[in-house]
C-alpha cells in the first residue's frame, strides 16, 4: 500500500466508476474484476423490489422510500438517482473509510450518480460498459429472465437513452465493449492499472 512520505498514514485510496445499462453485464466484469484485484465493492442502498438471486446486504441494501429520504437529508449518501423509478443510492461513510485507509473503492452506479461523483472527487477514474449493439443488449436483458417483457422494455429504453448521455459527457474517462468477457475484463484491468500508478505515483 502507497504511504505518505511524512507520515504512516496511508495515501488515499483511488475511487473507481462504473457504469453501463441494465444487462450489460456490469456484476460479472465487477466480479472476475474484484477477484483479480485488491479493491471493496461498495454495496447500495436502493428502493427497488428485490428479484430473484437479490441479497439484501450483499447485492444492495433495500430500505423503503421514508428510509432513503431520509438517508438523503442526513447527507449519509455521496450521490443518489432515480432510475426506472426507484431511488439507488451510494453509502458515504463505507466510500469514505475504505478511501482513507488507502483501499481501492468501485462503485457500480448509473450515468446520474456518475456525473454527482465526478463534480465531487475529480480525481475518481470512470468507466462506462457498452454492449456490442442495440439489439445485443436487449437480448441479455431478455436472457438473464430476471423482468417480465414490460420491465424489460423500460429498462432497454432508459438504456439507450443512459448510453447516448453517457456519450454526450464528459463524466467517463473510458468506454468499454463487452463484446467478450475476457477481452473486456482485460481491457478494464489495463485501463485500472494505468489509472492506479497515475493516481499513486
Ligand atoms: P439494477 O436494478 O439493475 O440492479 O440497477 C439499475 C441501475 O442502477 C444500474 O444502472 C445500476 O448501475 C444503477 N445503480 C446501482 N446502484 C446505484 C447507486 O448507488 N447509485 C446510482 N446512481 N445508481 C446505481
């Protein structure tokens, strides 16, 4: 671990972004990245509904919509959006501990939250996940069986409309195609690597 010269006190941990439509396969890039890597995942708080394969604690914390304002009014969240109707939300204090203790922190957050991280901490590095097409996303989404066709074609819907803000910004530093997994999680792994040893020194 990177330490201050003057002091024990470990450098500041870097923050990673990432970000990409619902379906992309985001989790799972998240996961081979998380078992190559030394850095925590930050968990969420959300309102949505659990589904199936949904952890509460592990995947997100799911609270009701009184608890998630109130969250947000105690100024407990880094950033918070509305995405298919549901608050989602990223936990200040775990952000904040992990960061000073000089861990590496990803967040896995939609274009909103992205856009409130980078106006907070310039320095986090951002990575948006496209899929290969249009029509690839849409079949994953259909693919994993998670939402009933309605659901699917809202979130494919904000989808499209996330991957053309994401485009039209300046938030993300980096876009990758998950195209292939491995080519794609080698491609995020290069692109964290060359971020950390700018970021450390
Ligand atoms: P899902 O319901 O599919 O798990 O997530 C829907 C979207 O919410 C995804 O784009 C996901 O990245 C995003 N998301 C998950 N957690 C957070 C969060 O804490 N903040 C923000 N802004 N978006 C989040």
């Amino acid at each position: 671990m990177t330490q201050n010269s003057e002091s024990s006190t470990p450098a500041r941990g870097a923050l990673l972004i990432l970000s990409g439509p619902s379906g992309v396969g985001k989790s799972t890039l998240v996961n081979e990245l998380l078992r190559r890597m030394e850095a925590d995942l930050s968990v969420s708080m959300t309102t949505r509904a659990m589904t199936k394969g949904d952890v509460d604690g592990e995947h997100y914390y799911f609270v009701n919509v009184p608890t998630f304002e109130r969250s947000i009014k105690a100024d407990e969240l880094l950033e918070h959006a509305v995405y298919a109707g549901n608050f989602y939300g990223t936990p200040r204090l775990y952000v904040e501990e992990k960061l000073a203790a000089g861990r590496t922190v990803i967040v896995e957050i939609d274009v909103e939250g992205a856009r409130q991280v980078k106006q907070s901490m310039p320095e986090s590095f951002a990575m948006f996940i496209k899929a290969p097409t249009e029509q690839a996303l849409l079949e994953r989404l259909r693919g994993r069986q998670r939402e009933d066709e309605t659901t699917i074609q809202k979130r494919f819907s904000i989808a499209k409309k996330e991957i053309a803000f994401a485009e039209s910004t300046d938030v993300y530093d980096a876009f990758v195609i998950n195209d292939d997994f491995d080519r794609a999680v080698a491609e995020i792994e290069s692109l964290v690597t060359g971020h950390l040893k700018a970021y450390h020194g």
